[in-house]
C-alpha cells in the first residue's frame, strides 16, 4: 500500500513538474496532474499485464542467440534490456495518448512531444526507484 501511494505521489510529481518544464504539454491543476497519475497507473498495470507475455516469447526468442560463439551472450542480454526498454517505452507514450484523448484539462500539443513527456516520466521514475528502491 505505501509502495503504490508512493508511486502515485511521484507519478503526481513528475506529470506536474513536465508540464512546467516541457512545451506542449499542459495540465491544468495539482488535481488534474494527480488524476492522470491514477489513470497512467492503473492503465500501466492492466497493459502491463497483458503485454508482458509477449516480452516473454520475444526474451525467448532472444535467448536462442545465446548459443552463438562470443557475439551471442551480447545479443541476448542487449536484446532483452533493449525490448523491455522499447516495450516500456511504447506503453508510456500509447497511455500518455489515451490519456490526452479522453481528459480535457491534460493536453499535449504533438507526437514529439509525448515523447520527450515519455522520455523524461521514465528518467524521474527510474531516478525515484534508485533512491526509492521497491517503489
């Protein structure tokens, strides 16, 4: 339980702090910055759930390589952290979307700036979880 309000106060955090620093990307209020936090997490758990089979052939396949001579050791390991990393990646931006979509006082003005918005939710969550460890 304090894991998952910890996330959602960061969550709050981050969305509040990215509309401040990043054009485009707009949020009307704290409450509005906190709402799309609970969206974001829930949504995030339900995909989360539903495309982690999909990380976990893809991993499979990826570990097929590891039998190569030298060159495949590498190949596994970068292809897994590669494909979490873009699976992730895709998720963020996918929600960040939906979200935008469906909330009037949450706006982002194009694609590339729900991708830099991605890129730096993920930076703050993984910095959060370096110093917060098990959030």
């Amino acid at each position: 339980m304090f894991n998952m309000v910890m996330s959602l106060l960061i969550n709050t955090g981050a969305f509040y702090g990215i509309s401040k620093v990043l054009p485009g990307f707009k949020i009307k209020s704290e409450q509005t910055a906190f709402t799309v936090a609970v969206v974001y997490s829930i949504l995030g758990v339900i995909a989360g759930f539903l495309v982690a089979p999909l990380v976990g052939i893809v991993t499979i396949g990826l570990m097929l390589f590891a039998f190569i001579p030298v060159i495949g050791p590498l190949i596994a390991g970068a292809g897994l952290l590669a494909t979490v990393f873009l699976v992730s990646f895709a998720l963020t931006v996918l929600l960040l979307i939906g979200i935008d979509k469906y909330m009037e006082d949450f706006e982002m003005d194009s694609i590339s700036t729900t991708f830099f918005a991605a890129i730096l939710l993920g930076v703050i969550n993984v910095v959060a979880r370096v110093i917060l460890p098990g959030v």
